[in-house]
C-alpha cells in the first residue's frame, strides 16, 4: 500500500509539472531551432580548370568525375533514387547554362538478356529521369519515363531533353503487332523538373528498341534515332505532335524479325558541319553514313569494322572518326573525307575492356569508355593522343561505365 501511495504521488506531481510554466532557464538554453532540418552535406565540386568529363557508374550508381587535363579522377558521388538497389545511371546529359546534369536511370534485369546492353533492355520498372544541380550533384527534380531508358540529349539551346527507350520487352510481348511494339521518345522540358513535381514527359512512339539520339541545332526540332528493333534511323519532328515519323533502312536488307536486325543500328553521332550522321551498327559491324539534307544513306560510303562498333567521335574538321570496337576491342581512326580513306587502328586488349564510347576534346585528348566486365571488375577511362592514339593515361572508374559528357570550366 506505500509503494502505491508513493507511486500516485510521484505520478501527480509529474502532471502538475507538466501543466506548470516552462522553466525560463531551459527555454533560454533551447529555443527553437532556426536552422535547416535537412542541411545539405554534399561536398561542393570545384571544377578543373581544363574542365572535367562526367561519367555514369552505371552498376555502382554513382557518377564519376574525370580530370579532363590529367585524365585522373577527383571524384565519386552517389546518384540514384534507393540506397539499397541499382538504379542503374545510364546515359547523361549536360546543361551548362542551367547549371545541371540530367541523368537517366535504367533498372537492370540481371538474367535471360540478350543484345547489346539488353540487361536494361528487359526491365519492366519504369526508369526515372533526374536533374542534379552541377554544383554539388543534389537532386533538383525527377520524372518518370517508361522502362529500359536509353539515350538521353539536350538541345544546344537547353529548351528540351529527349529520351530514348531501348525496351526490348516491349517487342517481345507484342509479336505480329508492329504499333505496340514500338518504343517511345520522351520529350521533358527543363523548366518542368522541379522538387516540388514535376510534368509529365510528352511520349512519342518512335521504333522497335530505340537508343542512340542525337538532335538537330540549335532548338532540337528535329531528332535522329538509331532503331536497332528495325534497322532503321527513325527521324521526328518534335514541335509537331501529328507530325509521321520517317522511318529510314540503313541498308538495303533490313531484316523482317523483329528485334533479330541485320544490321543492329544503335549509336548515333553528328557531324560538327550538321550535315552527315555517323551510324553505329553492331550486328553487321559497320559504321554507316546518313546525309542529313537527303535523307538518305550511301551505301557507297559505309565502313566494315572488325569489332561492334559503338559511340564514336568525330574530327573538329568532320574529315574522320574515331570508332571504338568490342570484340576484339580496338579504337580506329578513319577517314571520312572526300579522298580520305586513311585508318589508323590499335589494339585494346587488356588495357580497354570493352570500349563502349570516344569523346574527344581538343585540346586534353581522345577519352574512351571502358565497360569493363559490367558486373565484378571496375572499368576505366583512357585519354589516348588524338594522333597516335597511344595511352596518355588511364582513370579507374565504377562498375560498367557508360558515358561521358564534357564540362567546361566555370560552368555552374
């Protein structure tokens, strides 16, 4: 009986102290907090003054950042929407002037792939696009697209980004149906990606496994698209939503097996002139050419590689190509000219597996992308002499890098 007389006592003083004034002192000591809840802790990044190179760690989730004058990596920062699962950063896009990197995440399907990069080709979650600020990488803003993301672009003029969707499954699920087996554009508005929501894409169905894009100058009206679904290059008017797609062979047996293509085009690249699309086909391994006025492709002018050829870059001067092949893995320099047909290859083997990507910049060098073996060994970064195409030097980067998108020095 004392302990519970002791106990109701203790038990009212409490209530009358909770009831009571608050102590002035401790009021004093704690008062409410001015500050932000959620500060943001992410290390500012100070770009180079050669610039740097962005490169997606697609299997590592993360972003890395390539000294563009040394060829090193001073950074690593971790993208994604969940912490615990692979979003799988895939392709990425630069906005100097609005300050921000806009990142394409394409979640993986670990088995019963086929096809060049078909591990993001079968996904039935949808992918997300992120903007991050290109200051310190926080996220800006995101929107969903459709699964198995590819390509991304942004106008030169920054007024739109364009998404492709390799979605292999979708071709699979709807045999003998052409329509739904066609993939989709997605065209986002910069200005719409906010924090607080953000618009909904436009979706324009496009072609069977649509990846690269490359878009016209400089308000992107116009995209070009290699179809790899329908060995074709598909071209949209994007200020026209009626508007037919054309839908171009670049070849002249393109096959009738949907998603079994003869030619397998999935890269395209731009000129510097505007003029001339250099197409990437990795079933026939050939880089083939598209006159941009004409609309058409020579079938003349066309280059058999030994190796799948991927993302390739051009010469300032539009004379040639630098061409990165898997299996085996080389880089070429070809001629492109009128009276050009000079090739300068090397060998990659053991120092480059896999050489997914060349971006050159004039004046640091010819950076190649190395997937590596996409799930267990890191892959690199070469800068090689755009001339002699010899190793400059060599960065270690993520797992099964993917890209590589150039920033300038004092952007922000």
């Amino acid at each position: 009986m004392v302990i519970f007389r002791f106990l109701g006592c203790a038990l009212a003083a409490t209530m009358l102290a909770s009831c009571s004034e608050p102590d002035p002192i401790i009021e004093r000591r704690y008062g409410a907090y001015e500050g932000d809840a959620y500060p943001n802790r992410r290390p500012e990044i100070v770009i180079p003054e050669g610039g740097m190179g962005v490169v997606t760690d697609s299997r590592s989730d993360t972003i890395s950042l390539i000294d563009l004058e040394t060829g090193e990596r001073f950074g690593v920062h971790p993208v994604g929407r969940d912490p615990v699962t692979i979003d799988g950063p895939h392709h990425v896009a630069v906005d100097e002037a609005g300050g921000a990197l806009y990142v394409a995440l394409s979640y993986p399907v670990l088995s019963g792939a086929i096809g060049p990069h078909a591990s993001h080709g079968e996904s039935v979650m949808a992918g997300y696009v992120q903007k991050l600020a290109l200051d310190d990488l926080r996220v800006l803003g995101q929107v969903r697209v459709e699964p198995n993301p590819g390509d991304i672009v942004i106008s030169e003029d920054g007024s739109r980004v364009v998404v492709s969707h390799y979605d292999l499954k979708r071709v699979f699920d709807n045999p003998g149906n052409i329509e739904a087996a066609r993939s989709t554009l997605a065209v986002i508005e910069p200005d719409a990606v906010r924090p607080s929501g953000s618009a909904a894409p436009r979706f324009i169905p496009v072609c069977m496994a649509a990846h690269g894009i490359v878009l016209s100058r400089p308000d992107g009206a116009r995209a070009y698209v290699a179809c790899y679904g329908e060995d074709v290059l598909a071209i949209v008017d994007l200020t026209d939503p009626d508007a037919e797609v054309k839908r171009i062979p670049v070849g002249p047996s393109p096959s009738i097996f949907p998603a079994l293509p003869n030619y397998g085009p999935y890269a395209a690249v731009m000129s510097p002139d505007q003029k001339t699309i250099a197409v990437s086909n990795v079933e026939s391994r050939e880089v083939r050419f598209f006159d941009v006025a004409s609309e058409t492709f020579d079938d003349s002018r066309r280059f058999p590689m030994i190796g799948a050829p991927y993302f390739v870059a051009w010469t300032p001067d539009g004379s040639g190509v630098y061409v990165p092949t898997q299996v085996p893995d080389t880089i070429a320099l070809v001629g492109v000219g009128p009276g050009n047909d000079d090739v300068v290859s090397r060998e990659l083997g053991g120092e480059c597996f896999r050489p997914h990507l060349a971006e050159l910049d004039e004046a640091h060098g010819l950076f190649v992308v190395c997937e590596g073996d996409q799930t267990t060994t890191p892959g690199k970064v070469l800068r090689l002499d755009p001339g002699t195409l010899e190793t400059l030097s060599e960065a270690e980067v993520g797992l099964y890098p993917d890209a590589f998108v150039r920033v300038a020095a004092g952007a922000r």
